[in-house]
C-alpha cells in the first residue's frame, strides 16, 4: 500500500479529510487494494487529473488491469456525454437511431473480467455524471456477483479520487 501511503503525503493540511478518507477507503474497504489501484486510475482520468493519473499509472505493475481502467474510462468519457445528451434531449427518434459509436473495448472487456470492466465503467461513470451509464453499469455489477458494500466502495473511492483531482497543490 505504499501508493496510497504516498499520495496521502501529498495532500495538503486543508484538504485533512480527503487524506483521511483517502485512508479509509484504502485500510477499510471490501475490495481488494491493487482492485481499488485499478478503480482509482479510472476515476482519475475520468476526473481529468493529469498529475494524480501519472502518479497512479507508475504504482501499478499489471499491465493488463491498468489497460482496462484507462479502456473503460476513455470510452465512458464518450459515452457518459452521449448517454447524457440524448438523455436530455427527450427525444425518442434520436434514441432509437442509437449513439454509432464505436465500443469494441466493451465486447472484450478490456482484456480484463467483465466484472472488473463494469466496476471501472461504473466509476467513470460516476465521475461523468451519467444517470443511465451509472445505472446500466451498477445494474450489471450486481448482475456480475457485486454486494452492496463493495458498490459503497466504489462510489467512496469515485467521491474520494474526485476530491484529490480538485486539490491545488502548491
């Protein structure tokens, strides 16, 4: 656990609870420490932040789980905004014709399990602010063996990861 012993150095005195429960989320959780590495390299670069992404990115010895968080969080970035828009738009025509996006990365999960693949969707998904690709997601991780403390956690580490993103280091 030394990443998050370190990235907890790095934060700053005012942000003291988002250190501590940065802890918590690592030392208390239901998932498993290099699982919420994983979580916590989707969500940073769902939540955009370049420093804290890199920083992840070089804690991380599994080349495959680190592919599919960066997988699932690249293609939640696109689909998060199409789901949102056609959402809002409250318009069945353009539903129906579906996004003709490509999603490849999901037939395969990412060259991960699909029950890995959807909890790095669904914490991107978090983070993007997505109703139904929350929804869809939450839906198929319970449907892939999920209890609900373990989709607390994911949504504790999404909450927690967001705040770090947010943090001015100076």
């Amino acid at each position: 656990m030394i990443w998050v012993d370190q990235l907890k150095e790095s934060i700053p005195e005012y942000a003291k609870d988002i250190k501590l429960n940065l802890d918590a989320i690592a030392n208390r959780s239901s998932l498993d420490i290099d699982f919420i590495l994983h979580l916590s390299i989707a969500a940073s670069y769902a939540a955009g932040d370049e420093k804290t992404l890199r920083f992840l990115i070089n804690a991380s010895n599994d080349e495959v789980e680190k592919n599919a968080a960066l997988s699932a969080a690249v293609l939640m970035s696109q689909n998060n905004i199409w789901y949102q828009y056609s959402e809002a738009a409250y318009d069945d025509a353009l539903n129906q014709l579906g996004p003709s996006l490509r999603m490849n990365a999901i037939a395969n999960n990412g060259g991960t399990t699909k029950d890995k693949f959807e909890a790095y969707c669904l914490i991107s998904s978090i983070i993007g602010k997505c109703r139904m690709c929350i929804k869809s997601h939450y839906n198929a991780c319970r449907e892939n063996g999920y209890k609900i403390e373990q989709l607390k956690d994911i949504g504790r580490i999404a909450s927690v990861i967001n705040a770090i993103s947010k943090i001015i280091f100076i």
